[in-house]
C-alpha cells in the first residue's frame, strides 16, 4: 500500500475518533430548599426559624407536602401523615398550601434560571437542569455560574437555592441534594466515578426503593458496588435500560437536558407486578398516571390537545389509543376521562395488562390534527421516560416480543 494511501486512511482514522469523541458539557441542576415552606416564611416573617409544616390538616388526615428545615430535625419529611408529624413536632406550625403562590415564585425561578441558558429542563416547580456548557466555552467558571444563580435566585426572590454542577444530570442531581439546605456542590471533569463510587445506589434517580432492595441482596450497595458489575449482569438485572444504568453508575451519561421547545408529549406509564384486569384497579391506576401527566404539565406550563393510552396484555401485545380533544387542556379530570373512555372499550374480562401509559400530546395549536387523522395515528409517545418512573422499580417486561408495531413507530 503506497505511503500516502496508507496516511489517508490514518487521518480518517483519528479523524472519526475526534469527531466521535463527545465534547463535554457542563450541567447544572437546582433545587430550592423546602420549597414550599420557604416561601411561607418568606410572606409571613413570623415563621422565620421556625418549624413550619405545609399540608393538610391531622384531622382529615391529612400529609405534609413539605417541613422547613426546622422541623426536618424532628424527622419529619415529606408525605408523612401530618398526625404523624404533629406528634414528632408538637411545636410545629400547621399551614395549609398556597398553590398559586407557589407558582407565581416558581415562574420568577425559572425566568432566573433562563437568564442564565435557553437550555433549562424543568422538572418541578422548584427544580431544574440547566445546560451551562456555553456560558463555560465562553470563559465562566461552573463554580461562577453557580454562585452568580445563587446570588440571583437569593437577591430577586429571597429564597435559597441548592445547586449542583456536573458533566452530566445525574451527578449534577445528585450533587444539588448533598449539602442542603443552601448547598453548591461541583464534581470537577473526570471526577465523576471516584465521586459516585461510595455513594448509595439510591442516590441514582430512577432507582427506587424496590430496586434498591433487589440490588443490596445481590450485595450492591453503593454505585462504586455496580459499576464494577459486569455487562451481562447489567443486562440480566436491567434489560433494555442496562446500557443507560451503567453509563449512569460510571458517571458517563449523556443524557441532554430537554427544553420544553422539544417537548412533544408528556407521559406516564406503569409495569403492574402481576397481570390486572379488574377494571377498577386499572382506573385507579389511569387516575395515578394521568395525575402524575398532568402535575408535569402544570409545571411546564404546556397544554396538549391529544390524549393516549397504551396499553400491554399479558401475552405482550402492545397497543396505543389516542383521542384528539376539542380544545387543550392540562386537568386531571379530563386527561383521565378521555383516558378511559379510551380504555374501557378496550376491556374484556379475558384481557390482562400487563402495562398501562397515559400520555398527552399536541402542545401547540398548530400541531393539533382533525380528529379523524389523529385517530389513526400513533405518535411516537412513550419513547420518552416515564416522568414517575415506576417501570425502572419493577421487574422488566419490556423486552421488544410484541406481535404489534412497536408504539413507537409512526404507522398512518
Ligand atoms: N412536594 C409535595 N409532596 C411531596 C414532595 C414535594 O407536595 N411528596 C412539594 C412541596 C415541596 C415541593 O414540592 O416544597 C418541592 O419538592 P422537593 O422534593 O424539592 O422538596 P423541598 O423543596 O420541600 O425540600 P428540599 O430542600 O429537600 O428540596
Ligand atoms: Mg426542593
């Protein structure tokens, strides 16, 4: 082979490399401290250090939606019966939540964080991922990006804001929660698997409690314990998502931060533990789901005009049903009543289902079909994750063995 030739094809070579090599980015994940109770005491200065729990009331049995950090020292925490906490924190003061307040300081939030970036992916009211990658080309120090949002959140709306910054979501999100109340945490590049080794492997998001006690009986205790898992152990304990675990567990993930502008459809599905067809278990469950989609709306903001559901028998075969709606909407109520005018024609007493999903979709007028199209249409829906992610804290079903297109094909 000439010499020329030869260095042809070793300059393509190291060129595929460069160019396969991803860049890095810089993310930022930020949570205010006791949400809801900080903007109580905000408005009220009386609570002002002290223990303040935001719920329903003992009497009706009601639970604490959140404590201020001084009544978190009692243990109490976040759905926990509010009779509960009044016997942990007799002293604790009982308000009722202001939801609409909430929002309104919640819309300031994110209009800060977008000062910062276009590139903000809400994912509460009072939490965020912040794509700071460019701010950082442009000579910023994470660190300074941090501080400044800090700084800003604090002087504009005199809350506190704990943050995290990493090259990736989820030890940017795991970072966020280390040092709160009014936490900064940055794992520098390259320090993403030796800061993740000794931690928990609940500290991943999307692994729940259940998977935390599968993993711990195979003696995985911290995300060091599963990193040094080998493939096909991933494989055999994940399925189709092991490849995404791992690369979380190793601090690798290249997950994007997803602004709303991408956002086509907002879903939720569940894996049942074993087969239903009771149907009203499988209302109760559309009723969790379509509430889990329509809180996620409501934080972003978005509409849809199209609703789906999907659904997996016990034999695997998948299938979606989508209805488009007259006008757009976010409501729980009507998410689930089209919900499951969709679904109970599809019930039978032989039919088990094995999954259910509810998702809503067609944010923007301008994309919402006549009905007629939309009925025979299926979006590509539920390629998305889950927002409540109850399918990574099950058994995994979700092995492709469907007769059916896959939902997430587009068949007109
Ligand atoms: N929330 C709720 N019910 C829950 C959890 C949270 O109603 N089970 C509400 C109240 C919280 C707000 O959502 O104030 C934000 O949730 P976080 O999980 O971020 O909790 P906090 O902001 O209250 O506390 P932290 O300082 O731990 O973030
Ligand atoms: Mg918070």
């Amino acid at each position: 082979m000439a010499l020329n030739n030869r260095l042809d094809i070793m300059a393509d070579i190291i060129k595929s490399h460069v160019d396969s090599t991803p860049s890095i980015r810089h993310i930022l994940h930020a949570d205010l401290d006791a949400f809801y109770a900080a903007v109580e005491q905000l408005d009220n200065p009386e609570l002002r250090g002290k223990p303040v729990l935001v719920g329903g009331s003992p009497e009706n049995r009601g639970v604490v939606a959140t404590a201020s950090y001084e009544a978190r020292v009692f243990g109490v925490h976040s759905a926990m019966p509010m009779k509960s906490a009044v016997r942990r924190c007799p002293q604790g003061i009982i308000v009722r939540p202001r939801f609409g307040r909430y929002k309104e300081i919640s819309n300031m939030i994110m209009d800060i964080f977008r000062s910062v970036t276009d590139l903000i992916e809400p994912l509460s009211m009072d939490e965020a991922y912040l794509d700071i990658t460019q701010a950082v080309a442009g000579g910023l120090r994470p660190l300074e990006v941090a501080l400044d949002l800090k700084k800003q959140v604090k002087e504009e709306t005199g809350l506190t804001v704990s943050v995290g910054v990493a090259t990736n979501k989820t030890v940017a999100k795991i970072c966020s929660d280390l040092n709160k109340p009014d936490g900064l945490v940055v794992v520098a590049p390259g320090e993403e698997e030796a800061f993740l080794a000794p931690l928990a492997v609940g500290k991943i998001s999307g692994i729940g409690p259940k998977t935390v006690e599968r993993l711990n009986r195979d003696g995985v205790e911290t995300i060091g314990d599963m990193a040094a898992q080998p493939l096909e152990w991933f494989a055999n304990t994940f399925g189709v998502r092991a490849e995404g675990v791992r690369a979380r567990a190793l601090g690798t993930d290249r997950d994007e931060v997803h602004t709303h502008r991408e956002t086509k459809s907002v879903s939720a599905e569940t894996t049942f533990s074993s087969d239903r067809n009771d149907p009203e278990v499988l209302r109760e469950e559309l009723a969790r789901l379509a509430g889990n989609v329509a809180r996620h709306l409501e934080n972003s903001g978005l509409q849809g005009r199209t609703v789906t559901v999907k659904a997996r028998l016990a034999d695997f075969t998948t299938f979606t049903r989508q209805k488009t709606l007259p006008a757009r909407t976010a409501t729980e109520e009507t998410i689930l009543e089209h919900a499951w005018g969709l679904l109970s024609k599809e019930l039978n007493p032989e039919r088990s289902f094995r999954l259910l999903g509810v998702g809503v979709s067609s944010f923007l007028e301008s994309t919402a079909l006549p009905a007629a199209k939309a009925d025979q249409l299926q979006l590509s829906l539920f390629d998305q994750p889950a927002f409540d992610q109850p399918v990574f804290d099950q058994p995994l079903f979700d092995q492709p063995v469907s007769e059916q297109p896959d939902p997430g094909q587009e068949t007109t």
